[in-house]
C-alpha cells in the first residue's frame, strides 16, 4: 500500500526557511516522479516541484530560486528546501508520486505551513 508522510511544517517569519521532507512507502521509490504540491483557502492546489526519476527537476514560477527539491533513493524520501519564505507560501503542502503506468497520483495528507511575523 502506497503510504506517503510529510514532516518539517509549522510556523516561520518572513524571510525564514523551512525544510519539509516525505516518506515514501509501499511502491518502488526510485522509479517514481515525485512533487510537492501546495494549497493555500479558497484557492486551487498549485505546483510547487517535482523530480523525476531521472532527477531532473521542476519548480513553479511563483518558488523559483527560493525553494529546492531533492530526493533520497536510498532512503526513500523526498525533501523540499524553502529558503526566503514570503506569506503568500502559506499553505498546506502536499507530497506526491507518480509512477510509471499509474493513472492517477498518490497523496499524503499535507503538512501546514504558516509564514507570518
């Protein structure tokens, strides 16, 4: 069974970092394309990152050269470095995986992250 458990949110000021990290089990980790998604209320759930299994990587306009995704194969985790922190980040953020041949993405059950004085 796929489980994924996100870590690493909580409350940080403007101009902080935070470091969210996901565990990953029940599915062959190395072959999947893993993401971290965000939601903030009342708005849809957007692209944070994602790397591939090939460990090429991808980050929504709104973190570019603020955050950085990276993954452990050995360890089964992926990591999502949040550097410059603004309120408008605030939000729950989501780990998932794709794997090949799968229809649909797999979800945790999301991690706060607050940015505010």
């Amino acid at each position: 069974q796929v489980q994924l458990v996100e870590s690493g949110g909580g409350l940080v000021q403007p101009g902080g970092s935070l470091r969210l990290s996901c565990a990953a089990s029940g599915f062959t980790f190395s072959i999947a394309d893993m993401k971290w998604y965000r939601q903030a209320p009342g708005k849809e759930r957007e692209l944070v990152a994602v790397v591939t299994r090939f460990g090429s990587t991808n980050y929504g306009d709104s973190v570019k050269g603020r955050f950085s995704i990276s993954r452990d194969n050995t360890k089964k985790t992926v990591s999502l470095q949040m550097n410059n922190l603004k309120p408008e980040d605030t939000a729950v953020y989501y780990c998932g995986a794709l794997g090949p041949f799968w229809t649909n993405n797999y979800w945790g059950q999301g991690t706060q992250v607050t940015v505010s004085s």
